[in-house]
C-alpha cells in the first residue's frame, strides 16, 4: 500500500535535496575558479554533502 506523502513532507525532502545542490554547486564554483579540487575546503564541503544525504536517505527509508 503506497502511502500519501505530506505537502510538509514534499516541501521538507525539495528544501534538503535544494540545499545539498546549492553546496554542490559553490563546490563546483570553487573547482572551476581554482583550477583545482586538492583543497581542505572541497573534501569537508564534499563530506558535509555525503552526510546530509545518507541522512536525508535514512529519513525518507523510515516512511
């Protein structure tokens, strides 16, 4: 039985799935204007987005 998802739900997974895109995105920025990606900055923002993602999977598993 497939269950009906919230609007709260929908709006909650868009937001987290939109933020990881705008980090991957200033990650990306960072790459091109560097001309480079061996940086502190790229492997934590990198493993910020990893995590917040395996949370966000965990999150929706769970429904």
């Amino acid at each position: 039985m497939l269950l009906r998802k919230s609007s709260l739900h929908v709006d909650f997974i868009s937001s987290y799935i939109r933020s990881q895109v705008e980090k991957l995105s200033v990650i990306l920025k960072y790459v091109e204007d560097n001309n480079g990606y061996e940086d502190a900055f790229i492997e934590e923002n990198l493993r910020s987005v990893e995590q917040n993602t395996r949370q966000l999977r965990k999150f929706y598993l769970q429904k």
